[in-house]
C-alpha cells in the first residue's frame, strides 16, 4: 500500500470555504506599452481593471486586521524610487502577510543580478514617462507571462506599507513585485503560506529539488557547492508539526519553527591555515530583524575571532539585526528541516558558462473523475491504467556516467490550485510511477500492462504540494511515465516536465479515434433461447414490416423495445436513436431498413450486448465508466483519450455508471459518426465527436 504524507504549509493556515463567488483575476491581453501610450497620452494614471483596488483582492475569507487605505508610492512618500542604489537581499522585508516562502524566494533572487533584472526589468520609473503602471516577468505553470500592475498599493494609518517592503521607505520595487504576484494567484491572501522553491520556480523557469535534511544524501555537500557555483537559489525551513510547539515559535538557539529563510551563500574556509575547511552557510531570516541565530558562527561568535580579517571581508562579513546570520553545516543539517534548490537553465542565467544546458520537454494534461482520475497503483490497481500515460526514448547515457545510465528528472506540477484556494479547492497529493517498455508501443497500456510489469522508478512519496519532483538513473530504452494523484476520481490539471541531460524522445500514449473490425467471440453461439428469439424477431419484423419487407424508424423502434425492453431495466430506445440506426445501415438511402440490413443491424446489437453483459459481473444493469473503454475496444472502437472523455461526460451518471440503453446509444452513434468521417483527419473526428454526442 502506498503511504501519503501531509504536508504543513510554511507560515499559513488551511483557507476556509468562502461563501461567495470572487472572481479570479488575470493578466491576458494586457500590454505594458499600449496602457503607457494611452495612459500618457491622456494624462491619467493606471488603475488596473484586472486586479482592482477593492477587497476581493485583498482576502477571500479573512479581512486585514486594520482599515487600510489604497495609495499611490508619490502619495507616501515626496521622492519614490524604483530600485534604490541597487537591488539586494536587505531590500525585502516581510510585513504582516504570511508569506516569508515568497520573501525568502525574493531575497535568493537578488543575488543573481541578471536573473533579477529579467523578473524586475530596471527600465522603470517614477520620474520618466510614468503613468502609475508597472510590468513583471514571471514563469506560470509552463510559460512566460508580462504581469502590469498599477501602483496603488497598501499603507497603514501611519504611511507604512502592511505587506512587503524595502528597508528603505522610498523604494517600492519589492511592494510591487509581491502584488504583481498576488495578482498572478488571485488576492493577496492566496499567498499565504506555501514552500519558496514555488516562487524560486515561477522567478526562472527552473526546476526545483526539495531535499529532506532528515535523511539527506551523501553528497549533499557538492550539491550545495555546485547549486551556489552555478547561481542556483536557494531556500530552508524548519517544519512545523503542529503539536509540540505554536507556530513561528522562536527556539533557544534563534531559529523561528515553521518560517522559511534564504541561503544566500555556501562557502569553505581554511580557518586556520591547516588545510582543514570548514564549510560555512549564509542565511537569512526575511524578518529582516534581530531574530537570528545565536550558536556557532552567529554574529559576534568567538569563532570569528579564528578568522583573519581578510577573510572576513571576503565573506562580505556584517554584524547587524538585520535578519542575516552564518552557521556551519554541521549546524545546519541538525537544525533545519528542508532544504530547497532551484536550478537554473543557462537560458535563465546567461552568465552561468559552466552550466550544462538541460535537455526539456512540457506535457499538459488533467485527471478527470471516472475518465482518467485512476488514483495511485497501490491502493487502485483496477483503475490506476486510466490515468495519462506519456511515453519518454532514452537515446544516449550521459557523458561522465560510467554505467551507461541516463539522468532523468521529472517534474509533476498541479495547476492553478493556489488560485483557486478561494473555491474551498486545495492541494491535491500527487506523484508518478515510470515502467519500462519492451517494444515501440504507441497505443494507451491496459490493465494488464500494470498488473503484471514492476515499476523501475517512483516519485516520493504522494504529497500535497504544487510540484513532485524526482531524479532517476535509467539505462537508454522506452518508458512511460503516469501521474497520478493518490486518491481516484479527483480532478486537477497538471504540466509534466522531463528534464535529461541528452537529447530525447517523448509524447502522450493515446489512441487514433477509428473503428477496426475484430475476431472475437460476439455475439456467443446461440443457445435454444437465442433460436426463439430470433424466430419471435423474425415473426414481427414480418409483421411490422409489411408486403414492402421494410421498417422504418419508428416500425425499428417497436421491434427494438419489445426485444430489449424484455432483458433490461430501461425506457427504451427514442425515436431518435433509432433515426441514428436506420442511417448507419440505410445503404441504399431509401429512409428504411429491408430484411438484410436489418440482420447486420441485428448483429451489431447483439454483439454490444454481449459486452454489456460481460462487463456488468454483478448483473446490477450497468458497469463502471472506467471499463468502458476496454468495452468499446473490444468491439473495434479505439478512442483518443479526449473523446473518451467526452463520451464519459454524455452518456454516464453521477457515479460513472453505464447502463445498458446508453451504451447502447453510445455505440450506435460512435459507430455512425466515425463510418460518416471515415476519411476526415484525426483531429477532425475527435472534434466533431466532442461537438455531436451531445446532441
């Protein structure tokens, strides 16, 4: 069985359920020199329609605990600045939003100068050509957004902004970064609470690794010096369990329980000359205050006294309440509970030369309920095969690898939950398996597939967080990955990323939407009860048929419901159905069926039937909507996996059951639809499927 593990979120509590509808904000269409040009050429200042100055972009469910006033930075101060003498880690300060994972994110981002320029571009003014609005450039779920904001931000009674801040009172290029990503989430109040390599992502479009210092790797030390040599950010936290002690509770030692602090710097320093490094860590606590830590190599420890006073300016040494502390690693690692890396792509950081260019590839998908919502393969193996499946071609091992492996690091990001926490909607726990495959498959694999073949990787364990992230050595070959989420039936959207150091292969398994002719065993050899049916058939087909020996829609309806209505619990079939019928067999367009048309309707309706019976085990008159596609399959129907959904959707109840009229329906129309394209694209099939099964 499959362990989940539950995640507390960094400085935040579990939203409530809001009780009325707000409206999610967004950022499309709008343009940053097209709002300036108007805007100028008016002589007015920017008030932003997408995230305006009102409550519902504030909070959701809990209000600020003081009146707040919206102004503009001219209107708090006499000479307000964009970037103030330069951008640096003591220019975010923290205020009374809970949200030090997005400070300390801001922080690690000062460090890398070209990096901070790309998400804060510095050609920006209060004094040029300003016209209250101000452009961001951060990553979302896959892509690179503009975000404009305009300047009104949020002082207190005394002029003092309640939310993020600049040390110094005249620079506002912090403010409006966090409202920018407020704007990008939906209120201010979606902030609260979560881990700073989500922001550390969403500032590069890199990929984020969370190691547990619990159990950390033995080579975490190279992984620190590598991630500070090629200006990775960086981030820690100290977990907070919700029993023992209150949150943001601050330890003897200085550290605050359930905070999150920026690793700004990793260095190893020969103290005494011997040859013997110790390695040193700089951090900082976004509080920007006195709350630090006080053990070994805090400010003014007696270890600094070891140290020659060069070598403390190279480490750019201060001993001020600022927030910002050094400690070893030997401390560290005891005392912090999680450690967040973001690495970058040389796209993102041109100045890291060295860095080795990651090879990536992006899928999108979602887990829809009872289509392909398959929960995890421990605990759901009967539907775990639903869920997407998307193919990776390892061509070539790594260069420096000498056992021929490939490095390979997926990334599993649910999307939009953050946005959506003012809907009641919140994280769901997500992870992904990966099997070897022995040969080029191309269509989705069955339930057998993953009944009978072992997993070679695994994500950690399913967790409630944005991203699950893994990094595997897999010799060249064909895999497939399937995310999933832990429990079925859940429904999220999702973006997969695939990150390896050679050149790869990968696309979504699904099916060509078609029908092929099978050999199987529908319907089964008639039996004496079958010989009487067919007799009874036969006797008012003639009947109804009349001297002509043809029936038409409604003659077909009547000889239908007194042959099915009989077997199964249902109301029949419409007169509409019966149309779709005549046409599928109509050969000769005459608008009616004669005897031998009707006799491979008749075939068709008992091969159907026979699926129906032998997916309904429990002989309830309906079966599971996940065994519809293997139901379907089996009478020649391939789906694409967006068809299916949309079958699913029309044709299944409320749990996702298929009664026998409605996969009867189903099949009849499926069957006409794709006979009626047969030589229409794929993309055209699905299309006109997804439009017409509802009609």
């Amino acid at each position: 069985m499959y362990q989940t593990r539950y995640r507390f979120v960094i400085s935040g509590r579990r939203p409530r359920r809001s009780m009325r509808q707000h409206h999610i904000h967004g950022v499309a269409g709008q343009s940053y020199e097209e709002i300036k040009r108007n805007c100028l050429a008016r002589r007015a200042l920017f008030e932003d329609p997408e995230f305006p100055a009102e409550s519902s972009s504030l909070y959701y469910s809990q209000p600020p605990r003081r009146q707040i006033e919206w102004k503009r930075p001219k209107e708090i101060c006499s000479n307000p600045q964009w970037i103030d003498e330069g951008a640096s880690r003591f220019d975010v300060v923290q205020g009374e939003l809970d949200d030090c994972w997005l400070i300390a994110a801001v922080a690690s981002l000062t460090c890398d100068q070209k990096l901070f320029a790309r998400v804060v571009p510095p050609d920006q003014s209060f004094q040029h050509d300003y016209c209250g609005a101000f452009r961001f450039r951060l990553w979302y779920q896959g892509e690179w957004l503009d975000v404009v904001v305009d300047d009104r931000l949020l002082p207190t009674y005394r002029g003092q902004l309640i939310y993020m801040h600049s040390d110094t009172q005249r620079e506002f290029w912090s403010a409006l970064l966090e409202k920018a990503y407020a704007k990008l989430h939906g209120s201010f109040e979606s902030l609260k609470g979560g881990s700073a390599h989500e922001a550390m992502e969403d500032f590069t479009g890199g990929l984020a690794e969370v190691f547990t210092l619990k159990e950390w790797p033995p080579n975490l030390l190279q992984i620190m010096l590598k991630s500070h040599e090629r200006s990775a950010l960086m981030a820690c936290s100290i977990d907070y369990d919700g029993q023992t002690v209150d949150q943001h509770h601050r330890l003897d030692n200085g550290l605050i329980v359930g905070h999150a602090y920026s690793l700004t710097s990793v260095r190893q320093i020969d103290v005494d000359g011997s040859g013997n490094h110790t390695t040193l860590l700089r951090v900082r606590n976004p509080w920007g205050n006195d709350k630090e830590w006080n053990g070994a190599w805090s400010d003014r420890s007696q270890e600094w006294e070891r140290l020659p006073e060069y070598k403390k300016q190279s480490l750019g040494l201060t001993f001020d309440d600022d927030g910002e502390f050094w400690m070893n690693l030997f401390d560290f690692l005891n005392n912090f509970s999680e450690l967040e890396i973001c690495n970058l792509d040389p796209v993102c950081n041109e100045s890291a030369i060295s860095v080795k260019r990651w090879e990536v590839t992006t899928h999108t998908g979602s887990w829809v309920k009872h289509v392909s919502g398959g929960g995890c393969r421990g605990n759901h193996p009967e539907t775990f095969w639903t869920n997407p499946q998307f193919r990776v071609t390892l061509i070539d091992p790594d260069e420096t690898d000498d056992e021929d492996e490939c490095t390979v690091i997926v990334a599993l990001l649910q999307k939009d939950r953050r946005k959506k926490r003012q809907e009641g909607v919140d994280l769901l726990q997500i992870g992904y398996i990966i099997y070897k495959l022995k040969d080029n498959h191309q269509g989705t694999l069955d339930k057998n597939f993953f009944l009978y073949n072992a997993s070679v990787a695994k994500s950690p364990p399913f967790i409630n967080r944005r991203e699950s992230c893994g990094r595997h050595k897999l010799p060249p070959g064909n895999y497939v990955i399937v995310p999933s989420t832990f429990k079925p039936n859940q429904e999220g959207e999702f973006l997969l990323r695939i990150f390896t150091e050679k050149v790869k292969l990968t696309q979504e398994l699904d099916e060509e939407t078609k029908f092929v002719e099978t050999e199987n065993d529908y319907p089964p050899p008639p039996t004496s009860a079958d010989s009487r049916e067919q007799e009874e058939r036969l006797a008012r087909f003639r009947t109804i048929a009349g001297d002509d020996m043809e029936v038409d829609a409604y003659e077909l309806q009547d000889v239908l419901n007194f042959a099915f209505t009989k077997k199964f619990q249902f109301s029949g079939f419409s007169i509409d159905v019966c149309r779709s019928m005549v046409a599928l067999h109509d050969g000769d367009l005459s608008g009616k069926l004669g005897f031998e048309e009707f006799r491979d309707l008749w075939a068709d309706l008992k091969r159907w039937e026979g699926v129906f019976r032998e997916y309904d085990i429990d002989r309830s008159g309906s079966f599971n909507s996940y065994e519809l596609r293997l139901a379907l399959n089996s009478v020649g129907f391939r789906l694409s996996n967006r068809t299916l959904q949309s079958i699913v959707m029309r044709y299944s109840n409320k749990e996702g059951q298929i009664e026998f009229g409605d996969f009867i329906v189903c099949a009849v129309r499926l069957k006409t639809m794709i006979e009626a394209h047969r030589t229409a694209d794929f993309t055209n099939i699905n299309n006109f499927i997804q439009t017409t099964m509802y009609s």
